[in-house]
C-alpha cells in the first residue's frame, strides 16, 4: 500500500484481484471523520497480466527455473524469461520472428577451410 500527500488529501492506493483501489481523505480531519469520509474509486485494470507459469531448464546452467508470463505474449509475440541460476535472459519463444540467431562456429569453420584451400593452391 503506497501512501502520499497531495493539496492536504492523503491518497492510499492498493491493488485487490486485478483493481487498483484509490483512497483519499483529508489530512486535517480527526482519525474518525477520516474513515467517515473516505471516498473510494475502484479501476478495472483490463491488461493481459502475467498469468501463465512456464518452468524452464537452463541449457547452461541446468538450473530450473518457473516464472510467470503474459499469454498473450507467448502465443502471438516474444518472451525472453531471466534464469534462476546462471542471471542470464534466455529467448523463451520468438513468434514475430524478431531475433535471427547464427551459428559462427559453422561460419568461422567455413572460412578456415577457403583459407586452407586457397594456400594450398599456390
């Protein structure tokens, strides 16, 4: 519960099953009249939440890992989810196809043999 001050109003915000419930009473008031008095806004939060539990093993680290994630994210989107052990964000899934992964050892192997080749040649 987060507490401020704000043109002598005291505003006490706290979030209950997906609503953010914001309280304001007067700071001159008596104890008694504040809880009288208090006026109450309810806001519906309606934001896809954190609401699937994935458990993951690092390949690593070999740390397992669970963590709470937005579905919609990971049916449609892309998660990178941070590892227990190793505190390394790892790409859980890639829908949208963001991130392009290479392998440069295959690269680097492919070069070498060129370089080899062409030194041989001469």
């Amino acid at each position: 519960m987060a507490n401020g001050l704000l043109l002598g109003f005291t505003l006490r915000v706290s979030c209950r099953r997906r609503k953010l419930v914001v309280s304001a009473c007067s700071s001159s008031e008596s104890n008694s009249d504040a809880a009288a008095s208090r006026t109450e806004a309810t806001v519906d939060i309606k934001l896809p939440r954190r609401s699937l539990l994935v458990q993951f093993t690092c390949n690593a680290c070999g740390e397992r890992t669970q963590r709470l994630i937005n579905r919609v994210a990971y049916e449609r989107g892309t998660v990178f989810l941070q590892c227990a052990g190793c505190q390394v964000y790892h790409k859980f899934v890639d829908n949208l196809g963001l991130v392009v992964e290479y392998d440069l050892r295959e690269e680097n192997a492919l070069q070498e043999d060129n370089v080899v080749n062409t030194d041989s040649e001469d």
